[in-house]
C-alpha cells in the first residue's frame, strides 16, 4: 500500500527485456540509481512503487536497486517504454504510524493515459490526460483522487463522453516528481481510487441479489428494480 506521496526521483539505469542474472530471473527487470533517500531500510523482497507501479526489490545496493517486471506489469504500464537515464518516481511502500498525506494507492496500474494539452497558469500547470481505457471513466470524478504516474493528485474537469480528465500540479510538486519532464504525446501511468472500484462491486452485487438478475448491467438491475416497485404500486 502507497500515498501517492513521491519521496524521491530516481534515474533509470537499464530496463533490461530479458535479464539472465539471478536477480533478473530470467525476465524483464529494471536497474534504478539515485535512490538512497529510500534505500536505507531496504529489504529483499520490499515493495517499491516505481512510476505508481508496484514492484519486488530482487538486488540492491546503497545507492541503487533492481525490480522485476512481469508481463501483465509491461502491458499496462509506460515502464517498457522508459530509457537509460529517464527519471522516475520512487515511494516506498507505506509504514505504520507515518501520517497519511495522499490517499490509499495499491500500486497497480489500471491503464495509460496520453497527455493531450499541458497549459501554464501563472505558477501551477494543466495537464489534460486522455484514458487509454474508456471503462475506467466512471472512477475518475471531479475533486477525486487519481494517481498519476504514483503522484496523488486532485482530478479537475472530466469528460466521460471523451474519455479525457485534467489535473493541476503546483510549483512545489513541479520540483518533487517527473510529471514536467512530459511532453504532449507521452503516457503516464494511472491508478483510478480503489475505493470507487468497491462501493461499485458491492452495489452491483446488492443489486443483483434484489433484481433476482444473474447477468446483467447495473442500469439494468435498477430498472428490474423500479419496474417491480411500479407495479406493485399499481397493484395497491
């Protein structure tokens, strides 16, 4: 479990496709420098989130640490994409009897998002961010969280019909994470509030068990439902 609370920017040393060492095991890995703001109590087998996704610590060093990264990881994220020497963002996963400063991010990617417009305003900047998966629209409302490549960050303006949501980032933030270095066109990792993904399964499921549905949409659940209170209100 994560903030969204960047603690440090770390650089990209190697993202190897096929890694044959023993920490690489045989799969995709990621060799990251410049983090030993987070590495001093570091462990194998920790959990830091790099770019908001959620990965094991296989080797590590004072300064530097090796990830795996698994198949579904690369398909969902922009972290194949990254290069020798691009920045990232680095959290480690939350502690007990820390204060909580963003709001509750597991570290697992729900889609990309294309960053469509980037506007100044005096010293905060705009982003517009356009979701790869239009399925996760109903998840992103205006004064929401979202995590942005793991930044917690406050959702502006959505358009559901258009699949596009924006975003405002401060000067302070500006300094602390990678989002700046971004350029129209790019993609960034997003994390939807898990907590809209469960008021959403449980209602759904509340809903089924009232409508006496086994398959079917929550509209259509809710107009089993109402259709059944009509017409016992006619029946009265």
């Amino acid at each position: 479990m994560f903030t969204g609370i960047v603690e440090c920017m770390g650089t990209v040393v190697e993202f190897a496709s096929l890694d044959t060492t023993a920490a690489g095991g045989n799969g995709a890995s990621l060799d990251i420098s410049g983090a030993n703001q987070i590495l001093g109590d570091c462990h194998l087998g920790d959990s830091i989130a790099i770019n908001g996704t959620c990965l094991t610590v296989t080797e590590f060093t004072e300064d530097t640490f090796k990830v795996g990264v698994a198949p579904e990881t690369l398909s969902r994220t922009n972290l194949g994409q990254l290069r020798n020497g691009d920045p990232v963002n680095l959290e480690r996963a939350l502690a007990a009897g820390h204060r909580f400063g963003g709001h509750f991010v597991q570290g697992h990617i729900d889609a990309t998002a294309e960053i469509i417009e980037i506007t100044p305003d005096a010293n905060s900047i705009w982003y517009k961010l356009r979701v790869s998966d239009a399925k996760l629209m109903p998840y992103i409302i205006p004064k929401g969280f979202i995590a942005v490549d793991g930044t917690s960050l406050t959702v502006c303006d959505v358009s559901d019909d258009e699949s596009w949501f924006t975003i405002m980032m401060i000067a302070y933030t500006q300094t602390h994470v990678v989002m700046p270095t971004k350029r129209t066109g790019d993609l960034v990792n997003i994390e939807v509030d898990m907590l809209g993904k469960y008021v959403e399964k449980v209602t759904t499921n509340i809903l089924r068990s009232a409508s006496g549905a086994e398959d079917s949409s929550t509209t259509s659940y809710i107009e089993t439902i109402v259709q059944r209170v009509l017409e016992k209100s006619s029946k009265q």
